[in-house]
C-alpha cells in the first residue's frame, strides 16, 4: 500500500514540512532511510541521521529545531516517538490483521459459534460446542476442540492447537504452532518399574490481555485449572506445566519453564532459558535472571535473583569474580601452607 | 455429561450416605468443592476440608470416621485414592478419547491401511504405504508420511508430524504439535568453511506404552535407527537427537536435551532442562537433576548427578555452599596473609 | 525400492566382485549388516567386520586388501566413504524428495506464483502475492502467509509456517512445525503495571544454503529484518529473537537462544542449550559450548567460551576443578586458622 506524506501527516493530526505528495509504502530506522520509506527523530543521539537521510519523510517532533539544512520533508507532531507509534500500528493492523470471512475448506461443527466479524482460515478446525465471541481471527491450520471458548478480539495464528475445555479471554494473541491445555506430564510409578498415566481432567484458564508467543506449551491441569492471568505476555518455546498460576502482568521470555503446581505472582520478570521447579511460591514484582534456577520458594517481592540455584543477584556476582579466580586463590593458599 | 451421586458410586462399587440423587458433571480438589463436583478424601491433611466443602459428593475410605458432622454426601469405597482414579480414568476416556470416524476432508493414500475403531480428524494426512493398527485415533492436522507403521490404540494428537518410516508400537500417545522423524543435525565441514548436509536415511522406532509431550522432536538416525524403548515417558519441548537409544520406562523432563548417539539406560529420571552431549552412556537407574549438564558417561548405576558439570549430587550441594560464600572464604585467607 | 548390486555400482562408477544381481533396498552399518542391505568399509577399525557381515554387498576401496576370506560381494570404488555418501544422498533424494504434483485439498492464492517441477502438499497454504520459485517442494500443512517470496530447490516440511513478508533464498529447508517471522517478543511497560504490544512490523531474511531444524522459532525484526545469512545451519528448538543477524556458515545447536538485535559473525560454533543475551556482538569463529551463557560481546575472534557466565574454556576448567573440591579448600584453610 502507498500513501502520500500528507495523508500520513493527516492521520497524525501533524504539520508538513516540504514534499507532501511524495508517496511512501515502508517504515525505516533513520539510520537506514531510502526513497519511499517514513522514518522518526526522537532520540537526540540520532539528530544527525536527519541531516542526511534519503527517507522520504521524517517525523519529528513540534519543537524540534533543525541545526543544519533538511533535505527530506518532515512531519511534525507533538511527541515524534508517540507519532511513529501510531503509524506502526495503523500499518500493522492493515498489514497483519487484515483477514476476515471463512476461507474453504475450514472446518466448524455446527454446535459451536463464532461472533461478528470474524476470520476462519482454510484447514482451520472448530470442534463441538465451542463458543468464540466478536472480531476473533482463527488462522488456518488452527485447531480448536471441544467445549472451548474464547472471548473477543482475540487472534489465533497458524498451527496454535488449542485442547478442549480451555477458556480464553478477550484481547489474546496465540502465535504460531503453540499448544495450549495437552496432558500434563502426570504419571504413576508402579512397583514394576513402569509409569501408569495419571489422567488429566482439568483445563486451562487464559485471561484477558495475554500474548503467547511460537510453539510454546501450556499444559491442562490434573484437577482444576492451569491460570494465565490478565496481561501475561509469554515468549516462544516456554513451558507451562499444569496447575501453574502466573500473577498478572508477569512477563517471561523465551525457552523459561515453570514446573508443576508452581504459583508465580504478579508483575514478576522471568528472563530467557530460566527454570523454576514445581509447587513452589514466587512473590509478586519478582525478577528472575536468564538460565537461573528457582528450587525454593520467593517469599519477599522485589528481590532479583540469579545464578544456577537463583542467589541474591548481587551475592552472586561477588562469589561468582571469585569463582573466576579461584586459581589464584588456591595459589595464595598454598603460598601461606609452605610457610608454616 | 451428568450422573447422579449414585451412578457414580455403582461404578466404583461404592456405597452412598447422603443424597444419591444429587446430579454431579465435574471433578473438583476438595478444598475448592462447589455444588455439582466431586471430590475424594485420601490424605488425613485435607480431612478439615469434608465438613465445610459445597462438593455435592464425597468420596471416602469405608472406614473414614468423621470426627464431626458432615453435611456433604459421602460414598465410602475400598479406597477413596484408587475410587476417585477410577472416575478420573472414565471422565478422561468420556471426553477426551471418545472420537471415532472419520471426519472430511482428510488425505489417507490408498496404499496405506488403517484398523478398524479409528478416528482419522479432518485434515489429517496419511502418505504411501502406511499399516496403522486398531484402535487408533489420528486427530486434525496429523501428517503421517510414506512407509511408517503403527501398532494398536495409539493416539496421535493435533498437528503431530511423523515422517517417513517411523515405526510406532501399541498404546503410544503423541502429544501435539511434537515432530517423530526428522532428521538428524548431521553436516560435513567443508574446506571454505560451508557445510554440506549428510544425509539422514534411517529412522524412528517407537516401542509400546510410549508417552510423548507436546512440541519435542525426536530426529531419525543418521543410518539405522533412533530407538525409544517400552514404557519410556518424555514430556513437552524435549531434544532426542540421531541414533539416541533410550532405555525401558525412563522419564523425560520438559526442555531436556540428548544428543547425537548417546545410549541412556532404563528406569532414568531427567529432570527438566538437563542436557547430555553425544556419544556417551548413561547406566540405568540415573538419576540427573534439573538444569544438569553431563559431559561424561556414567557407568555406575543409581546414582544421582546434579549441577552444570553433572556431579554427584551431595558433592554438589557441599561445593556449592561454598561458592555462595567465597567472598567470606576469601575475606578470611586475606585475615590470614595479614598476619604472615 | 529394490536395485541389483550392479546396479548400485554402475552409479558408483565401481566394480562388482561378487554376486552383482543380488538385490538390496536399504543401508546398513557394516557391524548390522543383513542380507538386502548394502554396508561400507572405510575405517581399518571396522574391518573384521568384512568377514562375518551378512550384508549382500560392502563397498570397498579400490586398493582394499582382505585379510580373510570374503562371503559378501564387494564394490570396489575409488574411495569408499565417498562412495557411500553418493548412494546415501540418491538413497536420500529418491525416499525424501520424490514428491511432485499438487495434492487436493490445498490452499493457493491466484495472485501468487510458483515455478515448475513444485510438490503443493494436500492441505498446505500459500497466501497472497507470494513469489516461489522453481522445483520447491512445500509439504502438508505448511502455512506461507502474504508476501513471501522463496527461491528455487527449496523444502519446506510438514507443518511450517512462513508468517507474511519473509524472504526465502534457494536451496533452503526448513524441517517440520518451524515458525519464521512471527512477531518479536517486544511490550512497551505502562504505569499501570500492564505492558503495551510494540507492533513488529519487519521481516525475517534468509539467505541460501541454509538449514532449519524442527520446532524453531525465528522471530520478525520490529522494523528491518531479523538477518540469517548463507549457510547457516540452525537445529531443532532453537529460538532467534527480533532483529538478531546471524553470520555466514554459523551452526546453532539444538534448544541455544539467541535474544534481540544480537550480531553474531560468520562460521561460529553455538553448541546446544547456550544462551546469548541481548544486543551484543559475537565475534567470527567464536566457539561457544554447551549451555554456556553469553552476557558481553565477544571482540576477538576465534575463542571458545564456555559455563554459566562464559568464561575462557580453558579458564573455566581450572576455576570447575577447583569448585569442586571447595571443601577441602575451606579445610586448609580452616587447618591455618587453627595454627594462628
């Protein structure tokens, strides 16, 4: 799609400076601006960029006072970043959520519902009783099982597997090929030495506001429900195990893992590749660092933990400097030894 | 589904005191019981919970003997642990497994022969040359490629990919999205520092009574075949890599890894995020901890290795008591070189 | 598929000794081999073997001397590893990449294009405007989304999904239910506590020669691209964050992660489970071991790094030597203090 600066200009409620027929179809770094692309200054570590830019356009914000000759048109607006912001998302939404109608062939029992405005995409799979709200966005290769329901505005992309009995709020976004409400991983030892299955009945609650990022797994509870809460925003290749809980607004990042039964507060930041064992309390505000490991429980909020065993952040990195030098330390020692 | 109280206690062959024809449709944890659930007491620690739970039933010991009055309905069995996984077993086969036919459209080669009892879901695949045996359900979006054999009672859940010649036992689960057969990292370096892909031409072999989680991927071997034993359980986001053996009923943890050739016994435990490099042996009976590296083979059985380099666990917790505090270690050899 | 001995050899450009119309379908290592197998002989430490092997012919080297007498037939080629691989990658080609033809159902936008000699599984996607060229072969399952443009001589298997604008070069594949392009893992925080979605409006660019593994998720820059550059090799479960750029013939093992706007140089070595955090830049021919954490830019290239906070291997080592005999450390010690 092509759009003229002024038209830009217009959706921002912004003044133009120069060219505003010139057409622009891509958003660029400053740093990198070509003909035909649209780009902000709102740090000033990147004033110079402006000067020198091929970017057909350049917002930027009211007050800004160019210190040397624009060669490009600008844009202005009151806050640059707020500015570009918006045009993200105007484009993204043309762009990424474009989609609606049912394309064939999809698959939809007729038990279930599916509100207004809605998108079903080829190879898409709706089982029985399910009831998806308003404006939702169903993917193809999406499979959604029985007794399901989703709330409304919610956007299910390709391959997401979602299990019978989840419960999805309103304002979620499941990316690619994650599984959502599988078996937990519950199995009985028996005397022989073989594992029986433990059945798992339970289900999993997603609530409203939360993203989930690529093949990620979340699993159904034994009993009961395993619970995203409100505004959790998960990464790709977490695991989730069941019966976890995870407080609101908590965020965790790529290739985590919560074990079983595990309560996570609200607002805690769980970094990339850490692991936290199962039936554990993590305290609210929580910060966890990346690769560490969370084998007790987090009783007072706020607290930065890090390491293999997750220490006090800054008690590691004090023993970890001397780990590093352990060497030289065995050295000293020895020096002292000799001179008994 | 509903049943009254006294369904369920002739299914357990139970005996009803209270109100058999109160109607239940749900399994609920007896401190979180609610009008319409059924809960069981088992462990004396949740006794507290019978005389104030809203369950419409409870199931209990034949010889539980209240302590106080009980307002719920009791239905006394042989053993209110084993009683409830009878119902736990039945609700799962209930609404879980109880799929059958097949359901349009879906590809299945005329080549190939499926057993009689089976769900093929929409839009599965089944490719040239496949036996799959009786019994088994194959849900949407399974892909099953040329040549690949399936014993009985399998369930292949959505989005599995099992490539071509893969070889399934009876009474395996395949939980979705997981990848069975692809193949294995295997490049040749080159002189100008490119890679030339060997090819991966052997398989996957999947014995009886297998469990495998969601999004893990279990790659073919190099030449001849990976082989997942009798009774082995692994769970979501797992690595097996080529020709990787692993022994009867060892469990798996999720986001574990194994690399290329290693040989692991029966009866292991990994637990979650443990990684073990290529080409070693792992004697039966081993246990090794969460986020537990293993460089080296293990030859002694029943032992528990833990920490980033795999030692013995005690070893491990004595060290690292020490590491957290090095700062004092170091404090005092510095007390010490003062006084020389 | 069944050839004669002689056959196999006319491809190798060898000599049958023996009996050239035996017929063999499969490939066996020369310690398994059984009759209708075809095995090699190029390591001296497999040559007793030779003599018991129940293969129904063993390549040799032209120059190869038995020691005994010899039952198999044998193929005499110029060098019998390479001989090997020939048959391997036409064994490999013959069984893994013989599709062609369009299976139905299958999904095609009429504004896209894709060159000749194709395989379009049954149940694949391909959306708007995409441009895919010559002899591509796209597996059941695969969602491509808009924009998408991919080379020539391409595989992409079962259950990937392509998310719009991705650029694909030639002679690239990428194995089952892989993501590449989803969005990047970026939330704005508010000060309410809650995070606001960051739109991720760039793309994913890979070049040629380049090999994806199975559950990988390679996410799209938030603007620009997230960069994979010719010959790389990326394994099975592996994440690649927004805007990360990886370097010419990198090989990346499986479950490593690689966080935001991170550089990584050409023909570098990630072993599997390391983890590298955000915007760094990792120098050329940087070894990187298994499960080792990256938290500083690696300026010189050409090390090796290794453990929890990648330290210098070798330094590493010495300092892990010494960690694990922390007690009797703290003994000496304790030894000293008691002689003061």
């Amino acid at each position: 799609m092509e759009f003229t600066v002024e038209q830009v200009a217009a959706l921002l409620n912004g003044k133009v400076e120069g060219n505003g027929s010139a057409t622009v179809n891509r958003l660029d770094k400053i740093q990198e601006g070509m003909p035909g692309g649209i780009s902000f200054l709102s740090n000033e570590k990147y004033e110079n960029f402006i000067y020198h830019t091929k970017a057909s356009a350049v917002i930027v914000s009211k007050n800004f006072q160019p210190k040397k000759d624009i060669k490009t048109t600008l844009i202005r607006v009151e806050d640059a970043y707020t500015g570009f912001t918006q045009i993200l998302e105007a484009y993204s939404q043309f762009t990424k959520s474009n989609k609606s109608g049912i394309e064939t062939p999809s698959f939809f029992d007729q038990s279930s519902h599916i509100g207004e405005g809605h998108y079903l995409g080829a190879f898409s799979y709706v089982g029985k009783n399910c009831i998806i709200g308003n404006h939702c966005k169903i993917f193809p290769h999406v499979y959604i099982g029985d007794n399901v329901k989703i709330g409304d505005n919610c956007i299910i992309h390709p391959g997401v597997k979602i299990i019978s009995d989840t419960i999805i709020g309103s304002y979620c976004e499941i990316h690619p090929n994650t599984v959502v409400g599988s078996d937990g991983f519950g199995f009985a030892p028996q005397t022989d030495g073989t594992y029986k299955a433990i059945p798992q009945v339970g289900n999993v609650i997603i609530e409203d506001f939360v993203s989930i990022g690529s093949n990620t797994t979340i699993d159904c509870a034994t009993m009961g429900s395993t619970l995203i809460k409100k505004g959790v925003k998960i990464d790709n290749l977490v695991q989730i195990a069941h019966n976890v809980t995870i407080g609101e607004n908590t965020v965790i990042a790529s290739q985590a893992g919560v074990s079983g039964s595990t309560e996570i507060g609200k607002n805690c930041v769980i970094a990339g590749k850490a692991g936290i064992i199962g039936h554990l309390k993590i305290a609210d505000y929580t910060t966890i660092g990346a690769n560490t490991g969370i084998s007790k429980s987090v009783e007072k909020p706020n607290q930065t933990l890090f390491g293999y065993m997750g220490m006090d952040l800054k008690g590691f990195l004090k023993a970890y400097a001397i780990f590093k030098n352990l060497p030289i330390l065995q050295d000293r020692l020895r020096e002292l030894e000799k001179k008994q």
